[in-house]
C-alpha cells in the first residue's frame, strides 16, 4: 500500500519523515508533536490524527508502504514514539472496556465468562441492518470499512503464536491454521474477502482505501496489533479473539442474508459462508482452549483476558453505532475529512 | 485442539457444553443413503441443538435457543 493522507499535524510529520532515509535524522520533532497531539486529544479512540499515525506505524511491522524505506520498521526513535501513542490508546480502552468481573481461572469458567459476555453484547447490530435494510451502495461501505482488517485477516493475532505455549499455543494454531485455509490460497480468509470484494467492483489490494477509514475503525484494528505485538498483553490477545469468534457465526450469516438480498451470490457470498461454519467451530477452541488453557497456565492473566474482550465489544459498539447513526441517515460512514479521495 | 488425534488420526469427538461436537482427525460424514457429504478443512462442529441452518453442522444457533443439553 502506499501512505495515507496526513489528518493532523502528527502523521503529518510522520510522513515526510517516512519519505525521508532512515539514516538521516528526521525524527527529532516526532515526539514533541505527539505530546502535543496526545496532551490535546479528547478521545484517543476517535481521534483521526492519532489513530491514522498508529496505523503507519503498526503496518511497517505488517507489509509496509510501497515509497518507505524497510528499514524504518525498528527505527528507535518511531518505536518510542509508538510506546507513547500506545500508552494513551492502551488507557482509553481500558476505560472503554469497563470493570472487570473476577473469574475462577480454569478453562470452564472462563470459557462460560467469555461466552456470557458475547451473549450480553449489546452493541448495535450492524448485521441486522445489512440483512434488512442496506442498499448496495452501504454494503460496498461495510466492506470498505472491514478492509482494513479483513484483507489481513488473522495477521495480528498472528503475533501471539510465539508468545503463548502448550495447549493455549496450539489452539491459538488450530484457528490460525484455519484462518490462512489450511494453507490452501483459495481458502485463506483475506483472500474470500479480496474475492468478495472484487464481487462487489471495489479494490482488493490492502491499504486501498485507507483514505476513507475513520478513526474508530483504525482503532479496531490497532487495538488487535497493540494486544497482539505486546508479550505483557498476551491475555488480551486471547481474550479479543474468543470475543470476535463468539460474536461472529450468527451476523455472519445475516451478512450472507443481507448480500442476497441485494442479489448477490458466490463468490461474494463465499466470505460469508465460509465464516458461519468456521466461526461455530473457532468459539469453541478459543474459549475453552486458548483463553481457558492460558487461564489454567497463568491464572494471573484472567483479567487481562476478560480486558481483551471487553474491550473488542466495546470498541466495535463504537464503530457499529457510528456506521449506523450514518447510514440511518443516508450519510456516508466512511472517513470524508479533508484528503479523503473520493 | 488435542494432542493424540493428530498422531494417530483417530476420530476425536469433543462434547461442547451447550454447544457442538467438535470433530478432528480423520473421520468422514455420510447421508442416510450412505453418500459422502463435503466437510471443511480442518475441525468440524455437528450441531447438537438442533436448530442450525446448516445441519449437519454447527451454525452457533444453540446460543439463540439457549441450548442446555448435557454436559
């Protein structure tokens, strides 16, 4: 892909830093602007600039961008200055996640807490709303908005496959496995997508349309990244992966619904499908399995695992509400400030 | 995710408290006229509740009836 358009003064000076060679000293002023970004910032989660700069700096750990050097990728100074974005997004998600309820740290339990606290999820139901009432047009924009993830599908919580061991480690493969299609190209999950996409006449290439990702949905997508990179979050990572498998399998099939509605079939659909079936299986292993066998390896990490749930159904309440308080509307959901291609 | 399915092929099929089957290793699923039906790649979950749209397999609808069966 290639770089963004800035949305405020610090990925601003994060991309002509980017564009510069890492050798020569262009990031003295990086963490100044991001104090000063961070000290004015009203909510971290929603906040263009910060969202879009972490953004940049998690994806030079991913593919990176077609016009940056690879070697700024372990550059001291963007690294501290991710630590610090990191700290502030790292607390407003705990705050968005909530208090946290104590939980026995066996596999049961904590698959029975995991479970429950999808059931409870009381988020708006983007799925319904795609099932019943999107026109064409609207589910291009669910499609463009889930991109950012889903043509990456299962890279971040790649991450956490070194860090965990035993029977947490292999469940974590197990669903991975699955993930990327058992290693067969046309079944890896990101390529189903890319296929849906193309579908519906959009881009598939990562990155595309970064342009017109709001914040909140970046956040979605750091917020996987930022558990999934950091060893001292490995709970989380567990717990935000038995959520997204527990919350998945039912709108999925509203997806699939709703893309017939609008008179689509496979191929497009495939993505879809293929997610009701594997979903229904990937909850089981993520909750009783991964989350629980860590649990029951490391009992000190149940909170951080019920955080890591928390705070993926809050974060996408956020989004889905911010979707559908647009569309309701008959207003785009997409990222439409200034520098946003259209 | 079990240790002994994968050495030694055999069927293992995991009880889901209030959910599927989970089916790994080697296995194959017949109709009632004995023909073969399709499985993905990987573990299978078999309804239990009855309620899938899916059926044989599991489509996470116990969790909208509330399925109990036994654990």
């Amino acid at each position: 892909m290639y770089l963004p358009t800035p949305r405020g003064d610090l990925s601003y000076a994060l991309n002509n830093a980017l564009l510069c060679n890492p050798s020569e000293d262009s990031t003295a002023y990086l963490a100044s602007v991001a104090e000063d970004r961070l000290g004015s910032s009203l909510d971290v989660i929603y906040d263009e600039d910060l969202q879009l700069s972490l953004f940049m700096l998690y994806e030079l750990h991913y593919r990176g961008f077609a016009e940056v050097d690879d070697r700024w990728e372990w550059n001291p100074a963007l690294i501290s200055l991710r630590a610090k974005i990191e700290e502030g997004f790292e607390d407003a998600l705990r705050d968005v996640a909530g208090s946290i309820s104590s939980v026995e740290p066996s596999s049961s339990e904590v698959a029975k807490a995991l479970f429950a606290l999808a059931a409870n999820d009381a988020g708006p139901s983007v799925s319904k709303f795609i099932q019943r009432k999107a026109n064409a047009d609207q589910a291009r924009e669910f499609l463009i908005l889930k991109s950012i993830y889903q043509l990456k599908e299962a890279d971040p919580h790649t991450w956490a496959i070194p860090k965990l061991a035993g029977r947490a480690k292999a469940a974590m493969v197990e669903i991975q496995a699955d993930e990327y299609g058992n290693g067969r190209l046309s079944r890896m999950h990101s390529e189903l997508f890319r296929q849906t996409m193309r579908g519906m006449g959009l881009r598939d290439d990562f990155g595309a349309y970064v342009d017109r990702i709001p914040a909140v949905t970046l956040a979605a997508a750091n917020m996987i990244s930022l558990f999934g990179m950091h060893r001292r979050l490995r709970g989380a990572i567990t717990g935000h992966l038995a959520l997204y498998e527990m919350t998945s399998s039912i709108p999925q099939a509203c997806y699939a619904r709703g893309f017939r509605r609008l008179g689509y079939e496979s191929p497009v659909t495939d993505y879809f499908d293929e997610h009701v079936e594997a979903d229904a299986v990937h909850e089981q292993i993520a909750g009783r399995d991964l989350a629980g066998g860590l649990a029951e390896d490391e009992p000190g990490l149940v909170r951080d695992i019920l955080f890591g749930a928390q705070a993926a159904a809050a974060v996408d309440a956020l989004a889905g509400a911010k979707y559908l308080e647009a569309w309701e509307t008959g207003k785009s959901a997409l990222y439409t400030g200034a520098g946003a291609a259209v | 995710m079990s240790d002994d399915c994968c050495a030694s092929e055999a069927a293992i099929i995991t009880v889901c408290p209030q959910g599927p089957l989970l089916l790994r290793g080697d296995f194959e699923i017949l109709d009632a006229d004995g023909q073969h039906i399709d499985t993905r790649q990987g573990p299978v979950a078999l309804c239990r509740c009855g309620g899938s749209a899916i059926k044989p397999f599991c489509d996470g609808t116990h969790k909208l009836i509330k399925f109990e069966g036994r654990k």
